[in-house]
C-alpha cells in the first residue's frame, strides 16, 4: 500500500533490518538531533565522523546520550568527509550523510575519481520527496540540487530515479509527469521535445514500472480541474506521483516555494553512488534531517 505521508516511512523501516548511516563532519545540532531520533526510532545506527569534543559537547547540550553513537575521530572539515567515503567503501555503513560539511566538498569525497563513491559511467541525481498539505499524495521529484541542464540521457536517469524512489514509498506504477512551460508539443522548445521522447520511451517500455506523460505544464500535471479544462486525458494529468523538471532552477524554485509558501515538509537524498547519500543544508530542519535519513535507509540496499 502506498504511503501519503511522510512520517509513515518510519512505519516502514521498523519492520526491517537497521541500516548503517555515516554522517560527514557531523558536528553540528541539527545532524546529531537528527540521527538521534532515527536511532531511538530503532530504524538506523549511526557513526559521526568529526571532531569528538564537539560532539560530545553538543550531545551534552542537547541531552543527547553520545553512547548511542559510534565517533570516528576528524576534526577537519575535507578529511571527514573523505573519512566517512572510505568507511562507506570498506563496507562500514549503508547511507552517507552530509552534516555541517559545505555541499561541495561533500560532494568532492562522492565524486573523488580514486576514493570515492561514483561507479563508471553512473549518474548522480538528487530525488526530493514533498509532504504538501495542499496535494493529496506524496510528490517524488528531480532533480533540484545537482544536474544543472540535465540533457536527455540525464533526464532519463532522474525519471528511472524518481519511479525508484516511488516505488519504495509503495506506489506499484508511478504516474511520472515530465515537465515543460506548456503541455503543447512545441518543436521550438527543446524541454517538450525531451518530455515527448521520455513519455514515448516509457510506452515503448525503454523505461519500466511508470506510466508516463510529457510534455506537462505545472498546472495540468497536479491539478485535476486545469486538465479537465484543457481537455488533457490519461493516468497523469492531475495525479501525478512524480514530476522530472527541465532544469535545476525550475525545480529549486518548486520545492523552495512548497516549503517556505506551502508549509510543505520534504526528506531528499542523492542517487546513483554506490549508496544512497543524504543531502540537505546546513539550515534545514531536524524534522526534514530525519525524513531524508528514513527515505535513504529506506532505499538502501
């Protein structure tokens, strides 16, 4: 059965095995608050790789017991998150989190052609799960952080990712809505050419367990009067479980304006390295912080 909230993935994660989360420069409240709850939860273990005496001095701020925890001592910023990659490779941990480490340097220790976590060829693409009190499911969307101008292959990669990720959350035939300025198929405009090759991929089954429909305006795509209106039919309009923007600054502005307008809650994670790595920033809520660590134990091998 699927989900429609948030919070249910905790549900889920305590009827299986405890995954192993690894927290780079995990230094900060809002990570160690975070993992906590996911500990005491019982859906995870955790090892903070930082600096012990800031931990320690936090935890006891918090009333947080640091026992729960394994502490792998690094006090500087770029060697923890190096140290928590290579306790990753050396089958030490299920999920990596990035704590009050700067993104691009957690990012650096992922993509690291030598150490890191990026197998050859594979693309990495960050997947965002929205909560809005305003839509009546989940919304699993791509990509929002990372792939700029994502180009079709790229984009193909971000809708397999969300149709995964969908497909955790219980949903067996993600409904995916692959997004342009309008749901007109217009030549000119290389976001509906994109959209018409991925939705026909998926008919032809190039890409499996969705249904899929582009190009999709906004409107149409979750808003069930605007395509009754527009007289668009089909699975998705109106109900889609997943949307695939065109470019990053259409999807950062989406999941930005769900939050701070909509009051919507969100976990996210990043896709495609050899495990699932939880990327949220340093100003993110300990609410959204636990989210992303159950929808990443949640899509762990």
């Amino acid at each position: 059965m699927a989900i429609r909230h948030l919070d249910e993935v905790f549900d889920i994660l305590k009827s299986k095995s405890k995954k192993r989360v690894v927290a780079a420069y995990a230094n900060d409240a809002h990570t160690i608050e975070a993992l906590s709850g996911a500990v005491e939860l019982g859906i995870v273990d955790a090892t903070l790789v930082g600096d012990e005496a800031t931990i320690k001095g936090v935890c006891a701020e918090h009333k947080i017991d640091v026992s729960k925890f394994k502490i792998v001592q690094e006090a500087d910023e770029v060697k923890a998150a190096a140290k928590a990659v290579e306790l990753i490779n050396a089958g030490e941990g299920d999920v990596l989190m990035k704590g009050l480490v700067s993104t691009d340097k957690y990012m650096r220790a992922i993509l690291n052609k030598e150490k890191g976590l990026l197998p050859p060829k594979a693309v990495l693409s960050h997947v965002t799960v929205i909560d809005a009190p305003n839509y009546h499911k989940l919304l699993c969307v791509g990509d929002v952080a990372i792939i700029p101008a994502p180009d079709l292959n790229q984009k193909v990669a971000i809708t397999n990712y969300v149709i995964r990720v969908a497909k955790s959350l219980g949903i067996d035939t993600p409904k995916v809505a692959v997004l342009a300025a309008t749901e007109q198929m217009l030549a000119g405009m290389p976001a509906c050419v994109d959209a018409a090759l991925i939705a026909k991929m998926g008919e032809r089954g190039q890409i499996k367990g969705a249904i899929i429909d582009g190009p999709l305006a906004l409107d149409v795509a979750i808003d069930k009067e605007a395509a009754q209106i527009k007289k668009l039919t089909g699975a998705v309009p109106g109900d889609a479980d997943c949307i695939v923007f065109p470019n990053i600054e259409s999807g950062n502005v989406f999941f930005k304006a769900c939050t701070k307008l909509g009051k919507a809650e969100l976990g996210a994670m990043v896709l495609g390295a050899k495990v699932p790595c939880v990327l949220t920033s340093r100003g993110d809520s300990v609410k959204s912080k636990m989210y992303s660590i159950a929808l990443a134990a949640n899509a762990a091998k």
